[in-house]
C-alpha cells in the first residue's frame, strides 16, 4: 500500500508535477514574475517549500511575527513588484523604490514611466483591486474570530432560495452584525497596523459582506448540490464527501462550519461531511468519518488527510467510512497542469465508474471550460455546467498578474455522474 500522504519536497522546486495546488501555485507565480515564490517565502520567515508546507499544516515554528504590524507588513510585501516590468525591490538600482498606485494602493510601479505605461490596463482594474486590498486585510478577522457571523433561520422553503438575493433578505439582522465588527477592537488593531489608511465604515461592512460570502459560498453551495441531484435529506442520512479540500477550507475550521445545512433542510435525518484532501491542515475537525447513522438534525464534519482514492481504498473499502451521496470539489485546478491531473485522475476514474453524484466548483469561465474538457476526454456524462448562484462575492487578484481580471470561488460549476452513455445505433430499416 502507498503511503497516504505523498512526501513533502526537501526543498523549494518550483514544479508542474505537484499534487499539492499551491505548489504549482507557486509555479505560477514564478512563471510571471520570476523570484516572487522567493519573496514570498523570505516575508514569511521561511526558507523553502517544505517549510512553507509544514507551518500551515501547524508543525513548524513556521508563521511568526514579533506584532501585527510586521504581519501586515510583509503580507504587503509579497506584493511589491512592479506590475510593468516585474522588477522586484532587490532589482531595483540606488535610490530607487517602488511606488503605490493612489489610488488602489495595491499595484507597486518602479518609474513613472513603467506606471504611464501600464495605465491602460491597469485603469479597468484599479478600481476593483482597491477592493482586494481592503478585503486581503478584513479577512485577518476571520482568523480573529469576528468572522463568520451566524445567520439566521431561513424564512422561506429552500426550493425558494434559488441565488445571493433570496438569501439576503432573510437575514434582517446581518447589518447590525456587522456594524459590532466594525466598532469592534479587533477592527481597530487591524487599522493601527495595517499599511494603508481605515477605509470607511461603508468600504469595511462591503468587505465584511464579501468574506462572508465567501465561507458561505462553500455550504450553500454543497445544499445546492443535494437539491440539483434531487437527494433527500429527510429520508436518509446524507454523506457528502468534499474531495481535494485544502487549506482554504481547513485551516481554523470549525465544527460548526456547514450548520447553515440545518436552515436549509431543517429537521433532517444527518449529514456528515468528510472533507478529504493532502493539503488538509489541522484542526477540531481532524477526526475519524461516522460508520452509523449521524445525529439527526445536525451536521458532523470530520476531515482526513491524502489523496481521494486512498481514502476510498484505506477508510471506506475497509467499512471505516460510509459511500458518499454525492461528492463535491471546490476548485480541484486540474486544468491548471500535467501533475494536477494525474493527481485527480484516479479520483474522477473511480467517481465515474462508481457512478457517484459528483459536482465540482471553478473560479472562472475560463477554468470551467477547459476543465470540462478534460472531463469530456475521460467520457464523464456531464448533467449541467454554468456560473453559480451562490458564487463567493469576494474578487480575488491573480497574484503575479495584477492587471488580470479577478476571479471568485466557486463561480462556476460543473455536475457530473458516470460514464457518458453510448449513442443507439440506428437500426436497419
Ligand atoms: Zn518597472
Ligand atoms: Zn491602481
């Protein structure tokens, strides 16, 4: 048997044949703006990949910083480089340094000259990456604990609650929720250190908004998911498994984090959600999936470390864990290169030939198109694909590529169960 857990590189290697994402994350990176995964990796006290790998997943001395101000501080930095020319800060001669754009206070130039040139593509995005900025520091609160803020029942019957604005009125108590985070001292520890002025109260209770919305994007979205496969949670149990979940999901998860589940199939018989990936980082949910039936009405989440198909070979064919119902992954990225996808290829195998209800997230249009390529050339029988409902509102800049447009979590999708079937022949006459 394999080891469950592929090993760790030694040492920071940029590569395409990685099964850990923000590996060829990393990739990318350099890819665009050669010596940024360096940076990055200096800012954050550490000296390569492996060490990087190791304090998400809690091991290491890792993440840590004398005060907020110098945790502000060089998260910022690993965004300074000119967006014209890509100079880093060390190639950069006397005298020299690299300047902000005013008005997003997100994008750095070496000369006025790089600036003037890089305007008419950067002026369709200055606007938007202002926004980044702002929600790159309020998500902090979301690790202060501010963030999520609960929610409440939902008022009307969940086949009604169909996208973002359904949802949102019946929430009559959300803006003063987050009127308490915004005069809250977490918010003002974050503006006494942070690298650009207090937005205001407006800016920050949209940022609140969008981060939220972002956590929320994940459970609504698997609710979503049960509704289109027609599962029914009120006769039976329900296992979803989330496949390929990483550190965004992860890291500081909470046992209560998919309870919106409860409101949006209230009274129902269980369900579990075991979230299944390598890049899976420590936390309360770090426990064993159920074997019997869950307690009703609530949600249990437990979490397991390695790859899709080792689960199912290690846990689930040995009777240690139940056969899912449906399977979801958000932003799985095996469109992205070689290595991600002969990391998913035993999984989407097994989920085709297993026939499981299977629904995967993407944070593009562009994403979603070549990854249903890829699952078409596997002769997966698509159902449905297109943007989501329940997209997370949050733009995310693509890191080495300011000037690209932003993408959202989960702002398409694509359903998917079995093989695709065969075409009847036409029969003689
Ligand atoms: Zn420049
Ligand atoms: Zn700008």
């Amino acid at each position: 048997m394999a080891s469950q857990i592929p090993a760790l590189p030694q040492s920071f290697a940029p590569g395409t044949d990685s099964v850990f994402s923000d590996q060829s994350g990393f990739y990318s990176l350099d890819a665009n703006v050669p010596g940024l995964s360096k940076v990055i990796l200096n800012k954050l006290n550490m000296t390569d990949y492996g060490e990087y790998r190791a304090a998400l997943e809690g091991k290491a001395k890792g993440i840590q910083f004398q005060n907020y101000k110098e945790l502000f501080q060089k998260m910022e930095e690993t965004f300074k480089f000119c967006t014209s020319c890509n100079k880093l800060p060390e190639h950069l001669t006397e005298g020299q340094t690299l300047k902000r754009c005013v008005k997003c206070l997100n994008v750095y130039y070496c000369t006025k000259d790089c600036q003037k040139k890089d305007w008419p593509q950067h002026k369709k995005v200055c606007k938007m990456l202002r926004l980044v900025a702002v929600d790159r520091l309020v998500e902090w609160l979301m690790f202060a604990g501010d963030l999520p803020i609960s929610t409440e029942k939902w008022s009307k019957p969940t086949a009604e609650v169909r996208n973002w604005d359904n949802w949102l009125p019946m929430q009559v108590d959300l803006s003063p929720r987050l009127d308490t985070i915004i005069s809250g001292s977490n918010m003002s520890t974050l503006w006494k250190n942070a690298t650009r002025p207090r937005p205001d109260d407006t800016d920050l209770k949209e940022s609140l908004w969008r981060i939220q919305s972002e956590f929320l994007s994940r459970v609504l979205t698997v609710g979503m998911a049960v509704q289109q496969y027609s599962l029914n949670p009120y006769a039976k149990p329900l296992t979803i498994h989330l496949a390929g979940a990483s550190h965004n999901e992860t890291m500081g998860a909470r046992l209560t984090d998919f309870d919106e589940l409860n409101k949006m199939f209230p009274e129902h018989q269980g369900i579990e959600i075991v979230m299944v990936g390598p890049e899976v980082v420590n936390s309360p949910i770090m426990r064993p999936p159920l074997t019997a039936f869950g307690p009703r009405k609530r949600v249990y989440i437990s979490a397991y470390k390695g790859l899709y198909h080792q689960f199912w070979e290690d846990v689930l064919e040995k009777g240690k864990a139940a056969k899912p119902d449906l399977v979801v992954g958000f932003h799985p990225g095996f469109h992205a290169n070689q290595g991600l996808v002969e990391g998913w290829l035993p999984t989407l195998l097994l989920l085709r030939d297993y026939d499981i209800p299977s629904f995967f997230t993407m944070y593009s249009e562009l994403e979603l198109k070549y990854s249903l390529q890829i699952l078409l050339e596997l002769e997966m029988h698509i159902k449905d694909s297109g943007p989501n409902p329940f997209a997370s509102q949050k733009p995310e800049q693509v890191q080495a590529c300011p000037n690209k447009t932003p993408v959202y979590c989960n702002s398409h999708y694509i359903r998917f169960q079995g093989l695709l079937p065969q075409e009847e022949p036409v029969p003689d006459l």
